[in-house]
C-alpha cells in the first residue's frame, strides 16, 4: 500500500509564521491543474502498481478549489492508480472556507477526512500570524462539518506563539476538546528564516515565548489530551479511538509515497525527490518537458537514519529486530549502545525489542535522535 500527495500550492493571503511553498496568485489555478495531470500520467509508475490507501491534499490552501477543480484532479488520480475503495482521502482547508454548502460539496466528492488549520482561538494570536478566520469562525467550521456528515475531523493548533499565555492555550485545548473533532494535531512554533515571524524576532520586533513557559504549554498538552481521551501517538499527533491519521502513519513507518505539484516530496524506499518550489517553474518545465525535480539516492547509513528518525517519534518506536533484518547486527550493536544513557535517565523506555520516547524524552528529542544519527 501507498499514499499519494497533492501540494495546492494557493493561498488567499500569507501566514506570516509558514514556510511551506505557496503563492497568492490564484489566477494560474486552471493552469496549474492542467500541467498535474501531466504530472501524474508521467509518474504513474513511480509507485510500482502498489495500491493507494491514502490522498492528501496538503498546501498552502486546497480548500481555495472549487468541487469541480477537486473532482477533475480526484479523476486524474484514480484514472492512473489504482485507488482502494476505503481509501483515507484527507483535505486540509481554512475555517473561514467551510460554510455548510462548501462542506456539502466536498463531501460529494468523496473527501472523508477534514484537516480544519485553527491554530489559535483567541482574535489576538490570529491577526498577530495573519489568519484570514477569526474565533468564531474556528468553532463553527468544525460543527458545520460534522454536520455535514464528517466523522473524521482533525484540528491544527500552535503553541509556544510569541504572548500565548498558558490560560490562553489552556482555553484553546478546552475548545479542541469540546469539539466534534477526533484529532488533534498540535505543533510548536518554529522561525523559518524567510517569513516575516523570523525578521522580526531578528529585529528584535517580536518576542520568542520563553522556553520554560513552552515546556509547561507541552506539558498541558500532553496531560489534557490523555484526560479527554485522545492518545498521544507520535509526538505532536493525537487521536481519539485509534482514529490516527493514516497518511501521516505511512510516512513514519516507511511506506511509499508520490508527492505532486510543487514542492511536493516522494519516497520510494530507496531515494528521496522533490519538486521545484516554485510555481512559475513548475509549470514551465512541464510545458516544456524539461527536468522538473531533484532525486537523493540515499546511502545504508541514510535508510537507517531515516528509520530512526521516523520511528522514534511514534508510539511504535524503534525495534532492534527490525534493525538487524534491514540493516544489520552492526547498527543494531550502534543503537544499543548510543540508546543506553537514555534509557538508564528514563528518557526512553523498552518493552520487548522496541525503544520509545517517554514523556521526559520528547522534550529532548532532537538531542536524541542528533546521537543517534550515523554521520
């Protein structure tokens, strides 16, 4: 089984936090899905004839698409692929897009996964990022979804934003939990140099939140999510009733995936490509049948890296026995030795032959997995 990614790479306007590609000119929409049906007949071999179990619509913002541009690009897909009938087919979108007709007409197209990118509900942090919603817009959105017959509803939030105050996030959780929504992808802020977020911290115009008051919003996080029911399983994922994000379950555990449009990442098991991140570039080179991607074959040590760094971050954890069937005794030797200091200090734990993070080891996780990396 395989996933399939579709980067829309169209915003209405920029969130001043956000690093991945998009671009506001949304007149070169009609054009654009043109040149990914190209895309996708020149790639159909990428995935080998496996089965695709799961569709994401990622961006910048898929929910700029009209039914009928999403029905066009959908029978692309399943024109080339061969596409399971229970497929997960997740469409992330702004809260201001989703009133209930919106939500009715992506429901006929057979979306059956809702990524709603709240991120805040308080007005202030809002406007501070340059959201086009508002509070209210947030809550009703994710009603009007389920409404709408959505069972399957994820909701995205920020922490660690620049004057969030752990009431202010302590409220925010209360929301998420309160919604009919079954999960709940909860991110620190990160500066991506480029974005205006990054200039002004360098400016000195915006203020970084301290780390200790982030570690406490992480903290509220973690035990507020396991107090309504949602399992943490994977360090920033969490899910009511096993209803994880499949998508995002293959990318950690390993499994192939075609990205299209833009910016778009694949994997196949043996390399890495992507996308030229740009629009005008993406378009030109399939109009002109020129190059239009780069590829990293990746090393041994690589594959291993890779597993590492995937694995660690999920409730599944690291196996040995996994390590010693794909890469050898050697390495296995390696993660046993350079894992030791954290399991003796309880930063990881160990059932069977699988290691995983415990709550203490997610705050240090990147040290972790920077040691356990094979240079």
């Amino acid at each position: 089984m395989a996933g399939v990614y579709i980067h829309i790479p169209f915003c209405r306007q920029k969130c001043y936090y956000c690093d991945f590609y998009k671009t506001i000119n949304t007149g070169l929409t009609d054009r654009f899905i043109s040149v990914l049906q190209k895309e996708i007949k020149l790639r159909k071999n990428y995935l080998e004839g496996e089965h695709v179990e799961t569709i994401y619509w990622g961006g910048g913002t898929p929910s700029v698409l009209t039914e009928e541009q999403i029905n066009k690009i959908l029978s692309f897909i399943y024109a080339e692929f061969e596409v399971i009938p229970q497929a997960e087919i997740t469409f992330e979108a702004n809260p201001d897009d989703l009133d209930f007709e919106y939500l009715k007409s992506l429901k006929r197209t057979g979306i059956n996964r809702l990524s709603v990118g709240i991120q805040a509900f308080q007005n202030q942090h809002l406007e501070k990022m340059n959201r086009r919603h508002n509070q209210e817009q947030a809550i009703i959105s994710v009603k009007n979804a389920a409404n709408a017959g959505f069972s399957n509803i994820s909701v995205d939030l920020i922490y660690g934003l620049p004057g969030l105050t752990r009431q202010q996030w302590s409220e925010s959780l209360e929301r998420v939990f309160s919604l009919p929504a079954q999960h709940l992808s909860a991110y620190h802020l990160t500066y991506h140099e480029g974005t205006p977020f990054y200039t002004w911290l360098k400016k000195g115009t915006l203020k970084e939140l301290d780390e200790t008051e982030s570690i406490e919003q992480f903290n509220s996080l973690a035990e507020g999510a396991e107090k309504a029911g949602f399992e943490q399983y994977e360090i920033s994922n969490f899910a009511r009733n096993g209803m994880y994000s499949k998508h995002n379950s293959a990318y950690w555990t390993g499994k192939k995936y075609l990205g299209l449009g833009p910016s778009a990442h694949s994997f196949n098991g043996e390399s890495r490509q992507w996308n030229f991140a740009h629009i005008e570039s993406y378009l030109k080179t399939f109009e002109s049948k020129s190059p239009f991607f780069e590829v990293e074959n990746l090393t041994e040590n690589e594959k291993f890296n890779e597993y590492i760094l995937t694995s660690l971050r999920t409730k599944w954890g690291v196996s040995t026995s996994y390590i010693e069937e794909n890469f050898g005794k050697e390495k296995v030797s390696f993660f046993l030795a350079t894992i030791q200091k954290y399991h003796l200090t309880g930063k990881v734990k160990q059932q069977n032959d699988i290691f995983t993070l415990t709550h203490e080891g997610v705050f240090i996780s990147d040290d972790i997995l920077a040691n356990l990396m094979i240079i």
